[in-house]
C-alpha cells in the first residue's frame, strides 16, 4: 500500500489562512445545522405589532415612534403641500414602493439582497458568501443581512453589532416574513431607513436631496438612496460629497456588472453630480395646513380641496404684488369653484416668513372693514322687495338721516342716477338710502339667516363698511351671487364625489335668483383697472375709513376670489384703495387660474332688461319721499297688498279645445291703486282703477305672477301650467 506524504513547506502556514479555513469550517457547520434549527424558529409565532408599538424600546421612548409618520398635507389630487415632523422630530414621510421609481427597487434588491423573494428572513447563502469575502480579504465586504434583517434592525433601533443583536434580527425577520408579505416588509424599508441627520425614508430623502419626489427618481439618484443607508452620517451628501459618489458609484457598477443596467446607462450616472446641499421641505399653504393640523391632529394624510399648481402660483403673485405696493403691506387671496363651494387656494399672506410684513398671520380670517363691498346685497335686496330696479332712477342728492349725513368717496354728488350707475361707481349716498328702505335689522337678519356671520349691527353706516367682516366672509357672502341656486358653505376638504344639490343646501340664500343675476349684470359693467379687459368678470372694489384695507371681490361664471390688501396691524396707507390695489391682483389672479373664462349662468325667469321708460311707474323713480318700506311717509298705505288669486303653488290644465292658450285671472287685495301686474317680470296691461287683470297663457310651465301697487310695496306667487 502507497502512503502519500504530505508536507508543510515553511512559511507556508499562517494564522490568517488558519482563520479562513476555521470560518469556512463553520460556515459549513452552519449549513448543516441549518434544516434542524430553522425547523425549530419555524415554530415562532408571527411579529406581534400591536405589542411592539407599545413597548419602550432601549432609549425608553415608545418603539412605536419609529413608526409613526410625518403629518403631511395634500392638494386634492394627492399632491404634497406641507409636511410636519413625526412624533420623535424625524423627517418620515408615507411612502410605498409603488410611489418610488421602479430602477431604485431594482438597484436596491440587485445591491442589498438578490435572493428577497425567494428566503424566508434569512439567506445562508449570503452568510457563506460574507464569510469568504471577510476570510479572503482580512476585512468585512459584505454583510449577511437580508432586507429583512434590515428592517428587524430598523424596528429594534439597534446600532451595536455583536452576535446577541444579529440572534434577535434573524428571531425578528422570521417572524415578519410569517406576519407580512415580501410588499409589505419592503414597504417597511423604504419608509424606516435613515438617510442621515433626521431623514428617515426613501421619500423624506428624496424630497431633502433633489426637491423632488421619489416617483421621480433618475438612476444615478436612485442608486445613492441605495448607497446611503449603509453608512447614513459617513456619506451624507451635504457634508462627504466624495464619500457618496464613491458609494453611488459602486451600486451602479454592481448593477452593470449584473447586467442590471446598461453600459450607456452606468456611464451617463456615473458623470452625474452629487446634491451638496439639503433642501427645505414643501410648506405651501402654510396658514391652511397649520390650522389643519390642529383640526385634525391624528391623521397622517389630510386632505384639503386646494390646487398646488394655483397655490404655488399666487402665493409668488401675492409676494411680488405686495413688495410693489410697499412696506409693510400685506396681501391675501382666497379662490373659490362656487359650484361646488371647494376652496381652490388659501394664501393668508404675501410672505409666511416676512416677520416685518406679520407674515405668520393669516388675514383670511382676521375681521376688518370691508368698504363697500357689502353694497351689493343691499341693492340685491331691493330687486327681491320689488322697489328697485336697475333701471329706476335714484337722486345722488345731499340726505341726512338724523344726525347722520353720508357723503361719496369723491366728496361730490352726481344728481339723479340709474340703481346701475349708482353700483358701478359705487355711490355712498344711493346705497344709504336703499339701506334705510329695506331696514338695516332686515339686512343683518339676512345674513344671520344665511349663517355667514351674527355681527352686523343694525345702522346705515354698514352700507359704508361700518362692520368686521373678513376675507372669508365675504367670500362666502359673494356666493350666493355667483351661484344663489344653491346656498353653499366653503369646503375645504377633499371631495370622493360631487355633493347633491339637496347635500349643498345649508342655510337660506341671501337673494334670489333674479337679484344675483341683475347684481351680475351691472357688476360685469363696472369699470375695469387698467390695461383689464372689461365684461370677464363681475366684481367689486372696497376701500375701508383710513385707507387701511383694499378689497376685490370677483368671480365668473365658474371661479370666485376675494382679494385684500393692507396693513396686518391695521395701520393707515396713503392712498391705498381697493380699485388701485386690489384691483389689478384680483385681475392677475383670475389670469392664473389658466382657464378660459367660463361664461355666465342662464338668465332666469322674471328678469326684465330694457330702458327706465318700460319699467312700471313705481319702478321708474325712487323716491325718498315714501320711504317705501320704514312707514313714515305720512301717506295711509291700508292693507298691505295681496294676490288672491291664483293661490301660490296652484296648477293650471291647459285643454287641447283651448287652442294653446288659456286665460288665468288675477286678482289682488289691499294695497294702493293703481296696481302694476307682472307675469314672469313683463307688464301685463290693466286698468287703473281695477284690482284684477286675466293673464294668456301660450306655453306650459312655471310662471310668476307679481303685483306692485302705487307705494311699490309687492307680492308675487308662483303657478304651473300643464
């Protein structure tokens, strides 16, 4: 028998190749015992997470801190608007792996672990694979640690390594591997690992390092958010720029070599630059995503009804509109769909972080006075009591009223005018008038009814801003012009589905339908600031005592924004007034909403357009003379006038033997002769000394019968024809 001789030529053993064999010795130990000890972890019970976010982890804070996430705001098609800092000051913003670009998933499994969806929590191989690299090269290469280790690292909040801390990441991602799927724990990954300083999530990095979000990921900024995490203080790219470029580069050689990524496209990135500087996150909407959050304090992701693109753009419009003005000045605009009431963009001020303009305040609520915005709803409420019209005459005349006497913002007087004119120059004395027609008390109930606000005292001077009102409420007084089918609310929220009709239906309207359209019809006539183009929008100017504040209201047929400009603490401006400072932003603001301007509703029923002369003859003139509605115009008045007949809701049945038309009679009670009838807003002739008339009917449908006697006092019903 041939024995063979083996020798040990000197110098050929050493303690490192004794090392190296040892490792791979155990490595193989480990191998074989790995079917009979993983048998055993197979009976751990799944990753309790109920009980893991109440436990006090080893920094005695609670372990569920580490999984609580950023408040964030968003727009209404889920866009980021603000962000806020987690319970434990961290930057850790909700993201899933579908919200990140597909090659930073694909690097990061190709660099971390390429065997994820094929173990249970552990790789042998990749431990047999670390133990060679670290026994061939006398150092660490690479680690053995799945992502699923990773994460079980990441929740125990662990940064010692020692053989006791490796035994319980491996307990820890069996169990989640029983409890969650591969998505899941992936998911768990890309929201919980650092990024250094307190950056914690794929997201949060990618909004700090590139300003953008991870969706939008490049290659070569995929791959160091792959790089990273490995070392997050030692190569954070605003401090080791060169650090993170050499560990980029490595992600992306090892994904070219793995046939990953193209030789064109490892080249391209690795000629990229490094960020050296960390961005600030987004704070859009400031005011409104502050209030929001204390609103709703515990929930992750609130959603507002707001537009991020228009935000963006008129917080910037507010910004340079206010720096052009002046110091000091501050502006605020506030943008409305009123069809739906959705609040489409909320800047509370021209600067949230210009302390010396207060930016940190938000004027959309603040009460000051509104000028003579509120004139609007005092002429509406003429049209519905039936003693104005557009058309009828008014004398712009010196008045008192007791020991007031109000004067015009010019300090002249413009004689007999028509209701129009009067609004579109925005004439004090006409609308103090009108006011002490329709009785202040009435006009303050109005509002109450409408559930707008319960501060309007009852007086003439508020037809001159004397009243707090803010941005919001007058907004939402504007409303029910823009849009009076429907009595809305402001919404703020993020809307599923459009409400119903019925779902809108709040509170009572402040005019009807008729009123708003006549107010829109002079309001779109009214004179525009300069270089505007006349007739795009109905809109009003208001300038409060003092020139402290400047106002805008203005709307189309589908947008409505309030605009104001002054002083937050309410200091006076020279010459600051609502049509020269107010004006043109309210103009340039409807400019970036970036929509054509959307036409204006249908005229309804009853309006009537025309000359002064084919108005009846108490809608020609208004005569302060009979103060028609405040009882002292020393005339007897006796009853107050009625339809007796038809009753209101009545239903007519027109017959085929009737030829197409029939004849309704129309009787009334009360009130002073001569009696005016109208049907749908058109006279219908009658004798003077009669309280009846007959009305044809042609068509079927809705009609409105109206009835004005000699004092302009009315009252109308509604039939249908059938």
């Amino acid at each position: 028998m041939n024995k063979r001789l083996v020798t040990i030529a000197p110098g050929s053993y050493s303690l490192k190749g004794w090392f190296g064999g040892s490792v791979l010795v155990a490595s193989l130990l480990v191998l074989l015992g790995f079917g009979a000890w993983h048998l055993m972890l197979s009976s751990l019970p799944p990753f309790d997470m109920n009980s893991y976010m109440q436990a006090k982890g080893a920094d005695g804070r609670p372990q569920g801190e580490r999984l609580s996430t950023s408040p964030i705001v968003v727009d209404r098609k889920n866009k980021l608007l603000r962000a806020f800092t987690a319970l434990d000051g961290r930057w850790r913003l909700p993201v899933t792996q579908e919200d990140i670009a597909p090659h930073y998933v694909q690097l990061l499994l190709n660099f971390e672990d390429k065997e994820f969806y094929n173990h249970a929590g552990i790789s042998p191989k990749a431990f047999v694979r670390a133990a060679w690299q670290w026994a061939k090269n006398g150092r660490i290469i690479s680690g053995g640690s799945t992502l699923s280790m990773q994460v079980a690292r990441l929740l125990e909040g662990r940064t010692k390594r020692s053989l006791a801390t490796k035994w319980d990441q491996i307990i820890t991602a069996l169990q989640l591997e029983k409890q969650f799927s591969k998505a899941e724990i992936l998911d768990l990954y890309v929201r919980l690992t650092p990024f250094g300083g307190n950056l914690e999530g794929v997201r949060s990095a990618s909004l700090a390092y590139f300003g953008k979000e991870p969706k939008r990921l490049s290659l070569n900024e995929a791959a160091l958010l792959v790089a990273l995490p490995q070392s997050p203080e030692g190569r954070r790219p605003d401090r080791f720029s060169l650090r993170a470029k050499k560990a980029r580069d490595r992600v992306l050689q090892r994904a070219y070599l793995n046939k990953v990524i193209s030789k064109a496209d490892y080249l391209y990135a690795k000629r990229q630059a490094i960020p050296s500087l960390r961005r600030a996150f987004p704070a859009w909407a400031p005011h409104l995503s502050e209030q929001a959050l204390k609103d709703h304090p515990k929930t992750g992701v609130i959603k507002t009804s707001l537009n991020r693109p228009l935000q963006i753009k008129l917080e910037a419009l507010a910004k340079s509109h206010a720096l052009r003005l002046g110091q000091g000045l501050s502006a605020a605009i506030l943008v409305i769909d009123h069809q739906n009431g959705d609040v489409l963009a909320h800047v509370g001020s021209s600067d949230y972080n210009d302390h010396e303009r207060y930016g940190p305040i938000d004027m959309i609520g603040r009460i000051r006075s509104p000028g003579s915005t509120l004139k609007p709803f005092i002429y509406g409420m003429g049209f519905d009591a039936g003693i104005v019209h557009p058309d009828t005459l008014i004398d712009d005349a010196p008045v008192r009223f007791g020991a007031y006497a109000p004067e015009n913002f010019d300090g002249k007087f413009h004689g007999s005018v028509t209701i129009r004119q009067a609004l579109q120059k925005s004439l004090n004395i006409p609308a103090v008038k009108l006011l002490a027609a329709v009785k202040p008390a009435r006009f303050s109930a109005r509002f109450r009814y409408a559930g707008i606000t319960k501060t309007i005292p009852n007086n003439l001077a508020i037809a001159l801003g004397g009243v707090g009102f803010s941005l919001k409420d007058l907004v939402t007084s504007y409303l029910h012009i823009a849009n009076p089918e429907t009595a809305l609310v402001l919404n703020y929220k993020q809307r599923a589905k459009a409400l119903s009709s019925a779902q809108h239906l709040k509170h009572r309207p402040l005019m009807s339908e008729k009123a708003a359209y006549y107010i829109t019809h002079i309001l779109r006539g009214a004179p525009p600031p300069k270089n505007a183009k006349p007739g795009a929008l109905a809109y009003k100017t208001g300038t409060s005592y003092g020139y402290r504040d400047g106002w805008a209201i203005g709307y189309d047929g589908r947008h409505l924004i309030g605009v104001w400009i002054g002083r937050p603490d309410g200091g006076a401006t020279t010459n600051l007034t609502g049509i020269g400072a107010a004006g043109p932003l309210l103009f340039d603001a409807f400019q970036h909403i970036g929509e054509r301007r959307v036409p204006f509703g249908r005229q309804p029923r009853g309006v009537m357009l025309g000359n002064a002369s084919d108005l009846p003859p108490p809608l020609r003139q208004f005569d302060k003379k009979k103060q028609y509605l405040t009882g002292r115009s020393g005339l007897k008045t006796g009853e107050k006038v009625m339809i007796a007949f038809p009753p209101s809701g009545a239903e007519f049945q027109m017959r085929q033997r009737q030829h197409g038309t029939m004849n309704i009679a129309l009787k009334a009670q009360g009130g002073k002769l001569p009696l005016t009838w109208l049907v749908d807003g058109k006279v219908v002739p009658s004798k003077a000394h009669l309280r009846q008339s007959f009305y044809e009917a042609r068509t079927r449908g809705f009609v409105e019968f109206s009835v004005i006697d000699a004092l302009g006092k009315t009252d109308r019903v509604q039939v249908r024809i059938r």
